[in-house]
C-alpha cells in the first residue's frame, strides 16, 4: 500500500527563487519535514574529515551540480534519521543523473505527490542572491560570477527536469514573483 511508503514533493525553481523561504511556512503550518539538498551537502562539505568536501565546495562554487551517489544518500539518511514520513525535497533532483539515480534508489520507496515549481525570472532571482550575499550570507555561490553559472546550469540540466514531471503531469507552477506571504497564499491551495 501507499502508506508503507514515504510521502514526497520535490521543490525546483532557480537560485532564490524562494524554495527554502516557502518550505519553511509549509513546515510551520502542514507540517512536513523540509530536506534542501543544497543546505545537506554544504552540512557535508563543512564536516571535518568528510571525503567529499573539496569536491562538494568545488560544484557549489562553480554551480554544477555534485555526483547523485553522494546526494541521493544524504536525502535518504535523513529521511531515515527524521523517524517521519512525509518530505518537500527542495532543489533536487537537478539533472538527468539525479533523476535516474534517484529512480534507481529511491523509486519504490516513495509516492510522489508532486513537484511544486516555483517561477521565478531571472533579474529577480539575481537580485535576491545577490542582496543575500550582501547581507552577509556567507555562501560560496552568492556573487555574480557563481550566479551566472547556477542560472546556466538550472536552464540547461534543471528545465528538461521540470518538462519531463510536467509530461507526467505532475508539475504545480506558481508564480514567485510576488511576497513570501503572497507566495504562500498560493502555496497553501496545493496542501489543503
Ligand atoms: N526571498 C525569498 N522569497 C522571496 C520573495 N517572495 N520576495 C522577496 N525576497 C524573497 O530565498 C533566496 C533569497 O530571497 C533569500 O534572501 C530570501 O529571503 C529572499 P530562498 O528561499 O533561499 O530561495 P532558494 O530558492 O532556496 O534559493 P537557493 O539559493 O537556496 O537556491 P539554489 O537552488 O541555487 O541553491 P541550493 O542550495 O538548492 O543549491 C546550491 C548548489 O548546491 C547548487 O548550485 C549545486 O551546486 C549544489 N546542489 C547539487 O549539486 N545537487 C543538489 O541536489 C542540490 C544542490
Ligand atoms: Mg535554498
């Protein structure tokens, strides 16, 4: 049955498109556990002695995106870890090898209610990373330089991701153009 199995929804959308800004007011009001592959593999790299670091730092940096062996595991780790059963799995899958690596692993495992996308252009996603980094956020990838190459990446690797869910008729858009709390009056509709 579908309940032996864990619940999911992925969370796509360009660097600061708010991914992790909404996933926190799901958390706080439906409930689920929120897992950013990003915030875990930067949790990794930091760890001391962990054999990935370097390579870790070196993907974040140039904005590509890091092997699905290593990805694919922190998630299920931490899904084990959380002894819960329902997830918003935030900027994952990526690419064409998260995707199948994830199938491969995780494929019957879970139920995957759907992935929620949040659309977001360009010059605004830029501008937030970038006051982001201004205000001190400390990550490697909030300088123009990265921002390039992340943007480059999510069109090129991200999108076919994003069209493939859709053709499955999977994908719930919103617009995230407007307020976190605007956002998230949208967002709301789709957990209810
Ligand atoms: N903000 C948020 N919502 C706003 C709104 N509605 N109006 C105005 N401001 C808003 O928000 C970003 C900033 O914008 C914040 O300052 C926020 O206050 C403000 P946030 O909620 O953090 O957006 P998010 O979409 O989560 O942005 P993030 O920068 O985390 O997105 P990325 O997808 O670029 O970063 P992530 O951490 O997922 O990945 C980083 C890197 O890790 C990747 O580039 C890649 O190298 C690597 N990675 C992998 O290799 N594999 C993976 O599976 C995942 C990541
Ligand atoms: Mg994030």
């Amino acid at each position: 049955t579908m309940s032996d199995k864990y619940n999911i929804a992925f969370v796509l959308g360009g660097p600061g498109a708010g991914k992790g800004t909404q996933c926190s007011k799901i958390v706080e009001e439906f409930g689920y556990v929120h897992l950013s592959a990003g915030d875990l593999l930067r949790e990794e790299r930091a760890k001391l002695g962990s054999e990935f670091g370097e390579l870790i730092e070196g993907h974040i940096k140039n904005g590509t995106i890091v092997p699905v062996e290593i990805t694919c595991s922190l998630l299920e780790r931490a899904m084990k870890d959380s002894k819960k059963n329902e997830f918003l799995i935030d900027g994952f899958p990526r690419n064409q090898d998260n995707l199948e690596g994830w199938n491969k692993q995780m494929g019957d495992k879970v139920n995957l209610k759907f992935v929620l996308f949040f659309e977001c252009p360009l010059n605004v996603c830029t501008q937030r990373c970038l006051d982001r980094g201004a205000a001190g956020s400390g990550r490697a990838d909030d300088n123009m330089e990265s921002l390039k190459k992340r943007f480059n990446t999510y069109m090129t690797a991200t999108m076919p991701i994003i069209e493939h869910y859709e053709s499955l008729d999977l994908v719930r858009k919103i617009d995230a153009t407007q307020s976190p709390d605007e956002v998230f009056e949208e967002v709301k509709k789709l957990f209810t």
